[in-house]
C-alpha cells in the first residue's frame, strides 16, 4: 500500500484514531488463534458511520482489503489480516443506547462487551442469554458475525434467536437498516439471518438491537461424577429423551478433569472418567421438579456422586470447572489445538467414542469438553508446535475428528465459524453448490472483494489453491496458546 493510500485513511478518521506503528501492526496481526497471522498496513478506530463508509469508498477505488475486529476472541481466524489490509478496529463502539422494558429489547453499539450488557439488562431483572466462554471480554459485534454460544444454549439458543435488528455499512458505503422492534416481520428476505454468522465479509456493524427476556426467578446446579464416560453420554440422551431441556448440560473429559484440578485446587475426583455440569431453571415449582427427574436419571446412569445447589454464589463455584476447561488445558502442552465439532445429540456417545479413538490412533493428548446437550464438542489437542511430528500427528486426529463427525451426520463448527481455518473442509459439509450460492453473494455485495476476503471461502476459482502446501494445511486449523 502506497504511503500517499495511507495518508488518504489517516485523513479521514483522524491521526488519533490512526496507526501503523511496527508494535500495533504486531498486535493486530492475529486474533484467538495466534498461529495465523498477517501484519496489516494499518490499524483505524472509526468514530462514526460517515468515516466507516468513506473508507469502503477508498477500499473500492483504491482496492485494499478492510478487516473487521471487534475483541480479537475468535477461535477461526476471522480477524486475522490479509494481504494489503486495514483492520477496522470496533472497540470504541461501546454505548449500550437503550434498553427498553416495555418491549424487551435492547439496542447497543457492537463493542459492547457480552457481560456488560447482560449485567446491565439483569438490574432490571431481564436477561440475555448467550454466554461465550470469552464473555467477559468478546464484544456484541463479533458475536453477531460469529453466531456466537455458549453455555445456555441448549435452552435459550445462541445469537441468532435474540437479534431482532441491526445497522450496517455496506461494502459499497451505503447504510443497511433492517428489522425491528416487532415480534412479526415477514416483510422481504430476512436479512437478520442471512448476516448473523457472516463472518465480516457482508458489512460492517454499527447498531445492533437485541431481544430480552424475563430473568428466570429459579434455578438447580447439579456437578456429575462418572465412573464410565459411556454412562454419562447416555444420562444425556435420557435427560433429552426425557423432555426436559436445562439450561445448560456440560461435559468434561478425564484429561480435562484432571488439567482443571491441578490449575484450581477445587476437589474433582480425578479418577473420574466424566463430569457432567447441569442446571435447570425457569419459575416456580417447575425447577425443582426437573431437577429431581434430572438427579433421578444421573443416578440410573450410574453417577458416582452428585452435587447439587439452588443457591447463586454455590453454584458459580459448581461451574468454575467447566469454564476454566480451557484455560486448564492449555496450561498442560505450549500449543493448544482447539476444535468445534456438532453432531446431533443422538449421536452423542459415538462421537466421543470417536475422539478417543483419534487420541489413541495417532498418539495425541486430546481434551474433550463442551456443550453435550447440544451435541457440540470441544475436541482439545494438545500438543507442542516447535515438534513439526507432533503437529503433523495432531492434524491427522483433528481430520480424523472431523471425517467423524460429517459421517455422523454433524458439522465442522458449531460456534467457532470457518475463519481462514477450516476453509480447506468446508466443501464437505455445505457441498459445491453450497459454496458457489456463497460466492455468488458474495461477489453480488462486495464485488471487489475489500471486506475481509478470503475467509469462509476463497473467491478464486475451485482450480486454484485447492491443494495448500503443507504449512498452510497447518495453520488452517490450529489455535495456539504459548506458555
């Protein structure tokens, strides 16, 4: 990029909100999943919509690539800079500019942090459900281009069935307005859906209005001992089977058992081959009824021992092993390989099975952690990057995992998105034909391809850069925490 093309970027949003200094293009170089990185040429923080839309204007003439970034959390690559690129930094935006009780609904800007504004809705005793695990720092914005979940989902659902409406600039410049306040709205294509879980590569959001809804009054935690991993997969089929939908069902593997309690002193039985994390909650007698058929099922599933709380600050403490799971493991090996995987949860047991299997078949620690009740697992090599074996051999178990997963009939990520690293699989599930209707949108809304390409899909033609070198395959999908 031409320094008179950057002089052009720092004009329009202002020196103070300009950089492109050697220590912030590092900076901005990656996102969650560190081993991907490209230094951009240059770092904006837009303050309004007027510069957002002047820099797509610029990006079009000018042809370099805008990339979106909110908090940086994402586990796919999909901040990660490319080639001849601006990262369009979104943190600034962080007003919460309404919340309106009369209609349940909240309208933010798209760096508001995810806690922030569910603590801010619960003072007025409402609630916003999804809950990454990074929701102390990921930000509204990127959980709308992610579609993002979390531990409520099994319940409540994820991102996509709390947006109501949004403002966005468009690649060519233009403001989209779409949806609203009314609970019906068939009016045209539905827009929402069509841009949650886009990735970045439609627009660039600068409101998003969300749906609330009543605080549950009640809750149960219960904490689940397994002797066998099998019979904690079943106590999950049974508790589906059973028509009762928790909050939330959580699985924890052995090794993951054992990296939480040597990183929190909490007292899990280590000997354990399953923790199961559940919690029922709702108003009135109705939790605790769930909570005595759901205690009923662990036991006939041959729980070794259950914990069980309805009081808020015990049950934190309860979950503390599920939400440290990551954080645990990655403390284990210097390079923390960590995948997204969903089956449908009849298939729940197998595919646990299946990633064992993949542990052993190929000699790699794999951690198993994640959101049972909707069959979405987070499969967790770890392993050491500087060892080009023990990469090779982790590649090998995560295609193994997910070849796995495809047959069963699941999918390659179920919150995590496509980013840069899970490109090379994504034919397998959406098909050719799938990825061609995606091109096609693509190519129809950014037509030179400025807002960041090269995630999700390639625009090139299927002939070209469909067998990545050796490096690429590995960095295509691995997410790295060093020591």
């Amino acid at each position: 990029m031409t320094p008179s093309i950057l002089e052009k970027i720092k004009s329009i949003v202002g020196t103070k909100n300009y950089s492109d200094s050697i220590e912030d293009k590092i900076c901005y170089s990656y996102d969650g999943t560190p081993i991907l990185n490209t230094k951009p040429e240059a770092i904006v923080f837009p303050e309004n919509e007027e510069q957002i839309s002047q820099l797509m204007h610029l990006a079009n003439q000018e042809k370099f690539a805008i990339v979106p970034r909110g908090a940086g959390t994402g586990l796919s690559g999909g901040s990660v800079p490319t080639e001849n690129s601006i990262v369009l930094v979104m943190t600034k935006w962080k007003n919460i500019i309404e919340i309106d009780e009369a209609n349940l609904t909240a309208l933010v800007e798209p760096g508001v942090i995810t806690a922030q504004l569910q603590k801010e809705v619960e003072k007025r005793n409402l609630f916003y459900p999804p809950d990454p695990g990074s929701m102390n720092v990921c930000t509204i914005g990127g959980n709308v281009a992610e579609n993002a979940g979390g531990l409520r989902g099994l319940k409540y659902g994820v991102t996509k069935n709390y947006l109501l409406g949004l403002e966005m600039v468009l690649p060519n410049g233009e403001l989209l307005k779409t949806g609203g306040k009314n609970m019906k709205d068939v009016a045209g294509y539905n827009l929402r859906d069509f841009i949650v879980g886009s990735e970045g590569t439609l627009g660039v959001f600068t409101k998003i209005l969300l749906k609330l809804v009543p605080k549950p009054t009640d809750s149960v935690t219960m904490l689940a001992y397994f002797d066998k991993l099998i019979d904690s997969a079943k106590a999950v089929s049974d508790i589906v089977a059973n028509r009762i939908t928790p909050c939330m069902i959580e699985f924890l593997d052995n090794t993951t058992i054992n990296c939480v309690e040597e990183y929190t002193k909490i007292g899990l039985p280590i000997n354990s081959e399953a923790i199961l994390l559940i919690e029922v909650d709702g108003r009135g007698s109705s939790v605790k009824e769930d909570a005595e058929t759901v205690l009923n099922i662990l036991k006939k599933n041959n729980a070794s021992n259950v914990q069980s709380t309805s009081d808020e600050a015990e049950s934190i403490i309860l979950k503390t092993a599920r939400r440290s799971a990551f954080s645990a493991l990655a403390r284990r090996r210097p390079t923390t390989i960590l995948e997204d995987i969903t089956v449908p949860r009849s298939e729940l047991a197998i595919m646990i099975e299946k990633v064992q299997e993949a542990s052993k078949k190929y000699d790699v620690m794999i951690g198993n952690f994640g959101h049972a009740g909707d069959g979405n697992l987070h499969p967790t090599c770890l392993t050491d990057e500087r060892d080009n074996n023990e990469i090779n051999k982790a590649h090998l178990a995560i295609d193994f995992i997910f070849n796995e997963a495809i047959k069963l009939g699941g999918t390659i990520t179920g919150e995590h998105g496509i980013g840069l690293a899970k490109k090379n699989y994504l034919e397998q599930v959406a098909g050719i034909p799938g990825i061609e209707f995606m091109k096609k949108i693509k190519a129809a809304i950014d037509p030179n391809n400025i807002l960041n390409p090269d995630k999700i899909f390639s625009m090139k033609p299927r002939c070209e850069g469909s067998l990545p070198n050796k490096q690429n395959q590995i960095g295509e999908f691995t997410h790295s925490h060093n020591h």
